[in-house]
C-alpha cells in the first residue's frame, strides 16, 4: 500500500509527465489502493485463520494485477526526467555553436574543439534516441493495458519485461548525457583557454543520478 502511494505521489509532483497520462495513471492507482484498503479492512477483522487467509489472498490477487500500473508509474517518472535533461543539453548544443561562432570570428584556435563538439553533438543524439525508445516502450503498455482490462498472467509478465527494458533505456540514455556533460567540461576548458566562456557545462541537472527505487518494492 505505501508503495502505491509513494509512486502516485511522485506522479502528481513530476511536471514533466503528461497529465492526460498522469490522470490515467493516478486513477489506475487510486482504485488499486482502494482495493487494497478493503482487502485490510476484511483482514483486521477477521476472527477466524480462513477469513485471515482469504484477505492474505485477495491482497496477494490484488498486487498481481496492479504491480505492472505501479511499475510503469514510477518508470514514467525516470523516463520523463531523462527527457528534461535531454532538452536542457539540446539547448547547450545551440548556446554552444553560437559561441564557436563568435570564436570563428574573433579568429581564436581551440584545439581539438571541433572532434570535441562532434563528440557531444553525437552523444545527445544517441541520449534522445534512447530516450524515445524507453517512452515507445511505456506508450504501448499503456495502450495495451487501456486495450484489455483484464490480462493473463503472461501478458502481465509481458508488460512486467517491456517496462524493464523502458527502464533499461532510459538509464542507458542517462549515462549517455554523463558522457556528454563530461565532453562539455572539456569544451569549456577549451574556450577558456581562448578566452572564450562558457556557461552551463557545469549544470548539475546533466550529471543528476535519477534512481529509480519504486519498481523493485513489493510494500503493501
């Protein structure tokens, strides 16, 4: 139960999510913890070991047929802040060959600047690709849930394995962007050399470790 609650609550303060999916997905939790609650409820008072068995159970029911809503809840919360991140890096890519401009008209050398810059343009590129993989991945077990209310057990494991990979993306796509920012300080050390500055390759929102702790509980 504190589990559900947790990745709701991350939901509703995370900006970044969609909010017509964000809503689709409070919702899904909401009845969820609705059911669990009464499944308590029934197990508090129960006065016999086969009443006290039959909530264990339902509870037990319950978690099985939700787990995959919490699970991509809290990976659409990682998914989305990766995203963030590759938007603010975009928005370096553009200050950045701005001010290589600038440089090219002051006739400043940097050395190795240019296979640096191709470096980082390449980088994101693949940080972006990653990342949109992860939300095609999240984006067709909603759809496949919206499709079928209920699921058998393999296609819940199905889901269960798509939203890893989401996962599995979209941290590949984060150690990506390290990689850029890392790229990044040595840019900036190069323009500074050239008397160039460069603001923003130590913005600690490139570097941010995004873990995600929600998917791996099993709380009730």
């Amino acid at each position: 139960l504190a589990h559900l609650e947790k990745v709701k609550s991350k939901i509703e303060g995370n900006e970044n999510i969609d909010s017509e999916r964000a809503s689709e997905i409070i919702g899904k939790l909401d009845a969820a913890i609705a059911e669990v609650e009464a499944a308590l409820v029934d197990a508090e008072a129960a006065t016999t070991k086969e009443e006290l068995r039959s909530a264990a159970k339902s509870i037990s029911s319950i978690w099985k047929r939700v787990k995959h809503v919490a699970e991509a809840g809290a990976a659409r919360v990682v998914t989305s802040r990766v995203g963030e991140i590759v938007v603010r890096s975009q928005q370096l890519e553009v200050k950045l060959e701005k001010l290589l401009a600038e440089i090219e008209e002051r006739g400043a050398e940097v050395e190795n600047l240019d296979v640096l810059t191709d470096k980082f343009d390449v980088l994101i590129a693949e940080a972006r690709d990653l990342h949109k993989q992860s939300e095609s991945l999240l984006e067709e077990v909603a759809v496949t849930r919206r499709q079928k209310r209920l699921l058998t057990d393999e296609e819940r494991n199905q889901l269960t394995e798509m939203i890893k990979k989401a996962k599995g993306l979209s941290k590949d796509a984060q150690s990506t962007l390290k990689d850029a920012h890392g790229i990044l300080v040595e840019i900036a050390k190069d323009l500074h050399e050239a008397d160039a500055s460069f603001e923003g390759a130590e913005d600690e929102d490139l570097i941010e470790d995004e873990s995600d702790d929600d998917s791996e509980e099993d709380e009730e």
